[in-house]
C-alpha cells in the first residue's frame, strides 16, 4: 500500500481559486459576447448622441453647411423666446395634471381590483390601451371629442351642459390632451400597484379590523404608507414620461391651437426637424434634461425624508 501524502491547505486553496477564476474569466468571457450586441447599440445609438447633441448645444448648425461654435447663445436665445416660455410652461401645466390624476385613479382601480373577481379579465382590459397604438387611439378620441358628433358632448347634453370645441379651444384642448394621455397610461400604473398590494400582508389588515378601523382607515395608515416604494417609482417614471410627450401631442392638437398644447418636445422637433435648427433645438434638449433632473432629484429628496418619517 503507498504511503497517503498530505497536500496542504494552502495548496488546495490555490487550485480552488485558480479554479474559479478560470470559470469567472469563462462566463465573463461568454457574457461579455452575448451583451456586445446591445452595448454597441447602447453606445451607438444612445451614448455617442446623447454627447453629440450635448456638443450641438453651443454650436449653430443647419445639416447642411459647417457646424459654427457659438458657446452659450442658444441657451442665452431659449431665455429671450416668448414661444419657448409657454411651450415651457405648457410642459410644467400636463405634467403637474397628468402625473397626479393618473396617479390617483391608477391606484384606486389597483384597489378596487384587488378585492374583486375576474381580476385577471379587468387587468388586461385596462392594460390593453398601454400595448395600443398611439394613432388608433388619438383617431378614437378626436371622434370622441368632436363638438357636433362626439360621445363627450353627448354625454353632457344629458346634464344640460353645452360641450365645448374640446380640441380647438385655448382653454380645453390641455385638458382634453391631458386626459386622453391619462387615459392611455392608467394599465401600466395599474399593474405596479397590483404588484405593490400583492406585497402587503393581510395581517396588518387583520389587526386594524380588531381595533375597529373602517376602510378609509385602513386605506390611508396601512395601504398608502406602505406602498410609498411602490408610488415613489411611478411617480418618477411618471413624471420623466410626461415631460417627454410628443406623440399625443403631434397626432391630436399639433401643438394648436395657437400654441396652447405645444410642449418642449414638440417644439424642440419643429426645431430640429422642420427648420433643420439641430444646435437650438440640442439647446431646448438639455434644458428639458435639466427640468427632468431636478424633479427627479428632489422626489429622491423627498422619499428619503419620508422614510426617515
């Protein structure tokens, strides 16, 4: 019988680590190759643009002759122009409306849901404009809000109410746009807060039936405060997606009338695409980025403070 030789530890600790790092620098190798293909989509596509048009910001260019460095004037030009003030402004007015009311209704019907049968039935009927297409749905709703035909002025003649020109009035075509916008998003936000009130336990429910809460009590000392993970992320997605809306905009209102629905994206492709003005309407792109930064920063702020409360 040969003698048994004892390999140290240290030896084997070496051959296990050699080991691993053979198969880390395999699986690294293997994952690297199956993510190229997205990284240089990523990089060209996404990343090289966005310092490109971040370039562009300070330069004067039409596409067609030399790119001219003109440092801060377009930025310096944004604040003088009446149009992008209200454009500006237009932007801040659907985003302040829009976010808060989708919000709101999203989380009631995620409620609702939540306590009813056929949940999986109503959750794909609301879901179902969110996977849609953006020009069936504004054909759908200019026929809803036409002043002489439309299913809107009808349902309010049964009220006495005379509806206005929703889509060529200064005063309602925001509101109007608004809505349908919500309309649009309601499914995606739904499901999010499905997926929230799937995560709090009944027993907390349990307990406040004991000490004898009712519903609204419930609803706001249980539901809401812990699904604020859950409202903090659509807030955020919400408000980042209001501010970059266009084709809602483009297809229904063209920005009309008089300006009145015209927002940054939309001005800022009329811009870059209408008048070839690429270094002003990079210009308009980074103001609108900053906007986007701040109030994303600040709901960061925000949820901190609440989770310190």
């Amino acid at each position: 019988m040969e003698p048994r030789v004892d390999i140290p530890n240290s030896t084997h600790r070496s051959v296990k680590t050699s080991t691993w790092k053979k198969l880390f620098q395999k699986d690294g190798t293997w994952a690297l190759l199956l993510l190229l293909p997205n990284l240089l989509g990523f990089l060209a596509f996404t990343l090289i643009p966005v310092f490109a048009s971040f370039f562009l910001s300070f330069t004067s260019w039409d596409m067609l002759t030399p790119v001219k460095w003109i440092g801060l004037s377009n930025y310096a030009e944004l604040m003088k122009d009446e149009t992008f003030i209200k454009v500006f402004w237009n932007t801040i007015y659907f985003a302040g409306v829009s976010v808060p009311l989708g919000i709101v209704i999203s989380l009631l019907l995620a409620v609702a849901l939540d306590r009813i049968s056929l949940k999986k039935f109503y959750r794909a009927a609301y879901f179902l404009p969110v996977v849609s297409s953006m020009v069936a749905i504004a054909v759908v709703w200019q026929f809803i809000y036409n002043p002489e035909y439309g299913i809107m002025n009808y349902v309010l003649s049964w009220f006495g109410i005379q509806g206005p020109d929703w889509l060529t009035s200064t005063v309602w075509a925001m509101p109007a746009v608004i809505l349908t916008s919500v309309w649009k998003n309601l499914g995606f936000n739904m499901l999010i807060f499905l997926a929230g009130l799937q995560g709090i336990s009944d027993d907390y429910y349990e307990a406040a039936d004991l000490d004898g809460a009712n519903t609204y009590q419930k609803f706001f000392c249980i539901t809401v405060p812990l699904l604020s993970p859950t409202t903090f992320f659509v807030t955020v997605m919400s408000f980042i997606a209001s501010f970059q809306v266009f084709d809602t905009i483009f297809l229904m209102t063209q920005g009309g009338p008089a300006r009145s629905t015209s927002v940054i994206v939309h001005y800022l492709y009329e811009h870059g695409f209408k008048y070839f003005n690429m270094g002003y309407a990079s210009a308009m792109a980074y103001v609108l980025f900053f906007m986007m930064f701040v109030i994303t920063m600040i709901q960061f702020w925000r949820q901190r403070k609440w989770g310190e409360s």
